[in-house]
C-alpha cells in the first residue's frame, strides 16, 4: 500500500468497462489515476469471458504499475450457501483471476445465528489461505451484521461503511453503534456514491466539490481518531452530475481532488 491512512479506494462497475466490449461503455479501469490506493472489481454477474481475460492480461497490471491494489468482491450470500467452502469460493472468484490483490466481503443485512457461524468459519477459513500479504475486507451499510463483523475484527484489514446519502454527523452515530471498542479508526474508510444512470440520488456529489457531502467525508474522521480513508461506489461515473444518465468518459478529478483533500 502506498499510504496506509488517507486511503482513497473505489468501487469499478465491471459492466461498464470497456472492455466488456459493450459499445456504449466509454471507461477503462486502467486509466483510474494513482491517486487511487485500491480498486475494487464489482461485476453483476453478466460479464463476458472476454472481460475477465482482458481483466487478467491487461487491466491488473495496468493498475500495478501504478502501485493501485485490484481486490474482488463476493456477496456474503455466497458465504452463507449450504455446502458453501473457502476452497470453492477460491476457486471461483479468486484463483480464477491471477494478479488479484485479496477479497472484499459485501454484507448489507442481519444473518441468522446458523448462517452467521458458517460465514464467520469460511471468513477465518478465507483469511488462512489468502496469508497476511494479501487484502481481507468486509464493506458494509448500517444493516450489516454487526455480530459477525466484530467477531472478525483481527481478521480484516479493513471495514468499509457504505454512508450514500448520509452526513458526517450520521456515520459517527453508526461507527459507535457498530464499531465502538472494537475496530480501530485506521481500518474504517467512510464511502459516497457517484451518480449511476437511472440510479438513487443520493446527494453526495452535488456540484460544487467543496460542498458535497464527499468532501465531506474526506476531511472528516471520527472522534476516536484518525479514518483510513474513504471510498468511492461507481467511480467510472466520476464527475457526472446527479440526475445525467447518459455515458461519458473521465479523468477522475473528483477521485483525484478528494485524494488532495484527504492528504492536504
């Protein structure tokens, strides 16, 4: 990691990289600036072979190159399956991809005491054979299971709370609910959400930057101390104005000014 605190990480919708071959599509996770820490590859399911080739043989050591970590993320629902193992999910979303930088777990919803044990195996499981040089990541909203995230606590590099359309004010309210005594401030990265098309307006983006709620983010942290950093959801949208569902390209100045927000 290039800087371990004022982290500026991203979510990249892998259907809206050009490289699915989709002809509407006008961005490239490679040309995502250095500013940016980690990227997290977010598919929807329906991605090509092509995509994930071109994932593998291009994009990955684009990012490396300019020292930017590639993690996958897996929704919890695919922990919580019956028969579920660490090996398989390997197999499937990690092994599969070579160059892969580790593993974000995505929980946006209470687990019953049987699913939440199971998770929490595989979690210890998945953390075992990723090894300590590898990313292990919960993200999650204030729905998330509380119970199970703080139960893997020293197993996870960082908890990302997804915050879209709150304040300041708001995320400190759920950091003491959820994470108060247990998670260090050096692992919580804050996150807003860049306008989809045809998406929720969420408001953390309204022009001018200086005002939004992402800015916000990045020169907040907690009163427990200093953050990790932040992170972005949809990122290839970076600079759209909320409300404009049509397709552009991008330079990530958003990304890049809230990295200099962040680092001063």
């Amino acid at each position: 990691m290039k800087d371990q605190q004022n982290i500026m990480a991203c979510y990249f919708r892998c259907w809206r990289d050009i490289a699915t071959g989709d002809v509407e599509n006008k961005v490239s996770m490679a040309a995502l600036p250095p500013e940016v820490d980690i990227v997290f590859v977010f598919p929807d399911g329906n991605e090509p072979v092509q995509y994930w080739d071109t994932l593998r043989d291009e994009l990955i050591p684009a990012l490396h190159a300019k020292q930017i970590k590639v993690v996958r993320t897996v929704a919890i629902d695919e922990l919580i399956k019956p028969g579920a193992s660490a090996q398989a999910l390997l197999d499937r979303f990690y092994y599969s991809t070579p160059g892969l930088d580790g593993l974000d777990i995505d929980i946006e919803h209470t687990l019953s005491t049987t699913e939440r044990e199971q998770a929490e195996q595989i979690s210890r499981d998945l953390r075992r054979e990723l090894g300590n040089e590898k990313l292990f990541v919960y993200d999650a909203n204030e729905n998330g299971d509380i119970a199970l995230m703080r139960a893997l606590e020293p197993l996870l590099d960082y908890i990302l709370f997804q915050a879209y359309g709150q304040n300041p004010t708001s995320v400190q309210a759920h950091f003491d609910r959820m994470f108060e005594g247990i998670f260090s401030p050096t692992k919580f990265l804050v996150g807003f959400s860049f306008y989809e098309e045809r998406g929720a307006k969420w408001g953390d983006v309204t022009q001018p930057l200086e005002t939004s709620t992402a800015h916000q983010y990045a020169i907040w942290n907690p009163t427990q101390g200093s953050k990790a950093g932040i992170f972005s959801y949809a990122v290839d949208r970076d600079g759209v104005k909320e409300g404009d569902d049509a397709l552009y390209p991008t330079t990530f100045e958003w990304t890049k000014a809230l990295k200099g927000a962040m680092t001063g």
